[in-house]
C-alpha cells in the first residue's frame, strides 16, 4: 500500500501532462480540489486556470486524474475532462 497521498505526488505527472500546451498560455495554473485514497490509487479532482497567450482569454475546466499505484512508485497516470467519468473509472460513481 503506497504512502498517504499529497498533491506534491502528482506535480510532476501534471507537469508533463500540461507541458506540449504551455505554448499556448500565457498563465496556466491547475489546483487540486480534492484527493482521494483507494489504496493501490489516488483520485485527484482537480481545475485548470489559465489565460491564452495572445487572446487574453481567461478560461477555466474541471479534470481529473487517476494515478495508478505498484507498490510505491505511480505506475499509471489517466486524465479526465469530466470528473464523474474519473471517479466512474474507479467504481465511485454510478
């Protein structure tokens, strides 16, 4: 069973995650809303801000991870738009 989860475990999944758009803004933030531990995963609901580069365009979407869990170490990261799709992945959710 992997460690209590904190937000800092999923920084740099994120990171690589947000990185291919960076481009496009001008200011990206993503905040963790809420962590959720079912052992051998973490559910972490989450919102991105941002503004786009050039448009100025202030812009902000729900999403999701799944973070995948062998042993200690994350093996597997998913991401959704949808939050419900993410906690139906994981059976939190009809």
């Amino acid at each position: 069973m992997p460690q209590e989860p904190t937000a800092p475990d999923l920084v740099e999944p994120v990171r690589r995650w947000a990185e291919p758009g960076r481009s496009t803004w001008e200011q990206l933030t993503v905040m963790c809303d809420e962590l959720r531990d079912l052992d051998d995963r973490v559910v972490a609901l989450r919102r991105a801000l941002g503004r786009g580069l050039g448009s100025g365009v202030e812009v902000e979407t729900p999403l999701a991870f799944v973070a995948e869990f062998r042993g200690d170490r994350i093996s597997k990261v998913s991401t959704y738009l949808d939050p419900a799709e993410a906690l139906r992945a994981v059976r939190l959710a009809p």
